[in-house]
C-alpha cells in the first residue's frame, strides 16, 4: 500500500511540474521604468522574462546598435536584477543625436535555446518600437534569436520613427506659432482702427 501511495504521489508531482515546463519562454519589455525605485530608476527600459506563463530569471545580456551623425555604433547594455521575479532593468550611457536599436539576449538554458526582444529608441532613450522574433510551432508563438536584417529593420524603424516624430513636433511648433501670428495681427489691426 505504501509503495502504491509513493507511486500515486510521484505521479501527481509530475503532472504538476510539467506544466510549468510545458509551452516555451517569452520575453517582453515595460516602459518607461518607475523613476521611484533605486532598481528602476535610470533604465533605459525593464525586460520581463518568463516561462510559458511564469515569472523566471534567465541569463540576460544587452547590446545597443546605432546610427550616430551617419555613422553605425555599438554599446554594451548592463542588464541587472530588479526587485520583482524575472524583472531586468537595461541600462547604458547612449549618445543623445543618433537612434538605436535595444537588443536584448534572453538564453533559456533548459530548452538550449537564445530569444532576443528589439527595441527601437531615439537619441532622448525613448521607446518608438517593440519586437519579439517568433515563430508559430504546435500552435505555440515561440520566440527566437533575431536575423540581422530584423536587427537593421530595428534601428531603422528607430531613424524614421524618430525622422516622423521631429517632423510632427516641426509642425505642431509651426502651427503653435502661425496661431501666435495671427493672434499678434489681429491685435495689431484692432489697435490701428
């Protein structure tokens, strides 16, 4: 009877952790960080990690791709620990007057596998863009490593998000001050009559 209550107990614990190994790990990104906490504070952006459904701390690295006055640059990230389980904050000192693109390498040592998470980010660290490289298997989206051309398709969604954004601000000023103008004529003819 013992052994049968043993067996019945093996069983149970491997049904139950199989699930928590079952589907493949995800990675995803939050922004802009909590400027209130010493371990989020100053991140250019927070890296979640996960398997399947689950917060899990994975081996993490960073590296920054950019275009600067014309010219292609790479950055080394430090991506650390936070507070919060499988909660990563990405950190780097990246010229202000060129556009980037964030990549994060997660490595899931049990399924031997390397996902990236792309950001693309302009000259002031903001985030224009997020992309996680997948594929669809057994009805799974399962991350993967990025191709070089998603990691230049990054940097230049970074250029031209970052081109289109200058642009609306240009013309958003324009506006602001042709309203100023008018505003300023009209006082003008008011005064002259």
């Amino acid at each position: 009877m013992r052994s049968l209550s043993l067996l019945f107990a093996a069983t149970l614990t491997i049904g139950i952790a199989t699930p928590a190994r079952a589907g493949p790990p995800w990675i995803s990104a939050e922004y802009p960080s909590n400027p209130f906490h010493t371990d989020t504070r100053d991140a250019l952006l927070l890296v979640h990690s996960f398997h399947h459904g689950v917060a899990r701390q994975f081996p993490m690295t960073g590296v920054a791709e950019g275009i600067v006055k014309g010219r292609r640059q790479t950055v080394q990230l430090q991506v650390t620990e936070t507070y919060r389980e499988g909660v990563y904050a990405v950190r780097g000192n990246l010229p202000k007057d060129g556009n980037w693109a964030v990549i994060i390498t997660m490595t899931d040592s049990d399924t031997n596998t390397k996902v990236n998470l792309l950001a693309s980010m302009n000259g002031s660290g903001e985030v224009l863009a997020v992309n996680v490289p997948h594929d669809l298997k057994n009805g799974w989206i399962v991350p993967r490593a990025a191709t070089p051309s998603e990691i230049n398709a990054a940097l230049q969604s970074a250029v031209a998000l970052s081109h289109a954004e200058r642009n609306r601000m240009g013309a958003a000023s324009a506006g602001v001050l042709g309203l100023v103008l008018l505003g300023s004529l009209a006082r003008r003819r008011k005064r002259a009559r």
